[in-house]
C-alpha cells in the first residue's frame, strides 16, 4: 500500500493551488485529477477576471498553466478517479479506480460543483459559444446585448440583476408561475426595467449554427411556442456539489456541500481538508476558489506539523 503525506483529489483552482502551497511547504502531494481534470474551467473560453492576465487567458489554459507551476514546485499529478475512501481511521484510506491502494496522513478534497443543464443538444453544441452556467463569469462578453436567463431561485435573481447592469435586455425564463428567490430579491427584479420575467416557460430549443442567435420557447400553460433573437443563454437552475464519496464520513448541509469550519478548510474529520466549490456554494469564482486551496494547504500543514508527521 502506497503511503502519502498529502494527497489532493481534485484539479481546478483549488486543487491546483493547494499542491502549489503543499508542494512549497514540503509535504509531497499527488493530485489526482479525477473525471474532469481542471473543472469547470475547461468549459469556459475566455477568463478575464483573474489577476495577472492582463490580456486575458482561455479556460483550459489557465489550468495548464496552474498545473504546470504545481509540477515545477514538485506536485505529482495523477490522471486517474478516485473511486473509494475511508475516513473512519487516524489514516485516510483511499482506492482508485484501478485499485491502487493509499495510505494518506491528510486529504485535501477539491471536487468542484458540476453545473446543473436543460438536458438539450443545442446547449451542448453551443456551450461557449453564448451558452454559460456562469453570469458573473461571461456576462461582459454581451455587453449591450440581449440575453436569457434561465432559472427562477436566489442565484438566478441575483445573475439576472447582475447582467441587467451590463447587457440591453435580460429575459428571465422561468418554468413556474412564480419566483422561488427570497422576498428581497424578487422585488430588486420585478422593479429593474432591463429585466423581463417570461413565466410558464421553458427552453424548447437554443437556436443558432456557429453561436447563440436566439431561443424557442414553449409556454407550458398555454401550449404555445414563440422565438427570441438574443445573443447568450446564462443558465442558472443551481449546482451538483461532487461529494457522493465522501457522504459516509464528512458533514455536508441539504444541498450536499462540504461543511467546513469558519475561518479554515477543516471538515468534520481530523486531517481532511474541502476547498473550492464543493464547500463554496456563494462565490464560485477561480480566484476564491484557489484562495480556499492555499487555505487548505496551511491548514494540512500546521496539521500535521501537530502530529510530527
């Protein structure tokens, strides 16, 4: 049975950066990549809110450039799943999907959130290309444009505000006769004069070859279709933290978010670490992101520095 000092599950920002910050404290970590090495952001073209790209970086590029940093600082990155582990024990028991056994006197876990998606092949085919799962991220790309909006809770109230600072129009498509965001954030949408809320309604198709040109929408109420030219589609119907394996052993709140202690990354388990969007369900940034993964990292460290390790 192998045995590791660090181990990182998990490859985007935060992973990334917590095998940087391990790697330069000594502590030898192996990343292992998993299903989607470098997260979310390989879903993603252009990233240009994260410091120190002036010019701007495409997505898969970035985690290029944070794997090749945590390599040169002595990460060993692996490209295999983790399929099994077990927290019950002082040593963390890790099984990959070959069946590589592992002994880890720490555990940083990394898995990211997957965005939830309509289901429709026009949304696959066009992701990039207008269609996003993140406002914040790609909204200033269709500045003074028009836009739609999917989704009907807090986190789509709060994007379609954001965005009706930027583009011309945002039509938020909501499935149900009513929002289900909070009191407050109904009212900041229903009195912007950018926002126009088209209820009953669903996506029935994405339309467009090369890039976004517009929408068919299906009024499931009334049975009727109508087209939309916009120019992006922001879907916002919430997010699937990755943190099925860890449901055995480690604290997480209704949505399935990793719980981790205020002001550090520790779970509820001695000597295992969250980082990133599986414990972050308010941000979801690259750069807060990374942030959490050097916060794990110190925390691994100082831990097992108590322990002697």
């Amino acid at each position: 049975m192998e045995k590791i000092k660090c181990l990182v599950i998990g490859s985007g920002p935060a992973g990334y950066t917590a095998a940087i910050y391990a790697s330069r404290a000594g502590l030898n970590p192996v990343v292992y990549a998993g299903p989607e090495p470098g997260g979310q952001l390989m879903l993603t073209t252009d990233v240009e809110n994260f410091p120190g790209y002036p010019d701007g970086v495409l997505g898969p590029q970035m985690m290029e450039d944070f794997k090749k940093q945590a390599e040169r600082m002595g990460a060993e990155v692996r490209h295999e799943v983790i399929t099994k582990v077990d927290f019950s024990g002082d040593v963390h028991l890790i099984t990959t999907e070959m069946g590589h056994e592992i002994e880890a006197e720490s555990v940083i876990i990394a898995t990211g959130a997957s965005a939830k998606w309509l289901g429709l092949e026009s949304e696959q085919r066009l992701m990039n290309k207008g269609v996003s799962a993140c406002a914040v991220c790609d909204g200033f790309f269709f500045r003074d444009q028009v836009v739609a909006l999917v989704g009907g809770g807090d986190t789509a109230a709060e994007e379609a505000l954001y965005l009706s600072k930027i583009v011309k129009k945002v039509y938020m498509i909501v499935r149900r006769d009513e929002l289900r965001a909070s009191k407050i954030m109904q009212k900041r949408v229903m009195e912007s004069d950018k926002i126009e809320i088209v209820w009953n309604t669903q996506i029935k198709e994405i339309l467009g070859d090369q890039f976004v040109e517009g929408v068919k929408l299906i009024n499931t109420k009334e049975n009727t279709e109508k087209e939309i030219e916009l120019a992006a589609v922001f879907v916002a119907i919430g997010h699937k933290p990755n943190t099925d394996l860890f449901k055995e052993y480690l604290e997480m709140d209704d949505q399935g978010y990793l719980i981790t202690e205020k002001s550090s990354m520790k779970t509820n388990v001695e000597g295992v670490f969250a980082c990133g969007d599986v414990q972050d369900k308010v941000y979801r940034q690259a750069v807060t992101a990374a942030g959490t993964g050097c916060m794990a990292a110190l925390d691994a460290e100082r831990y097992l520095a108590e322990k002697g390790a």
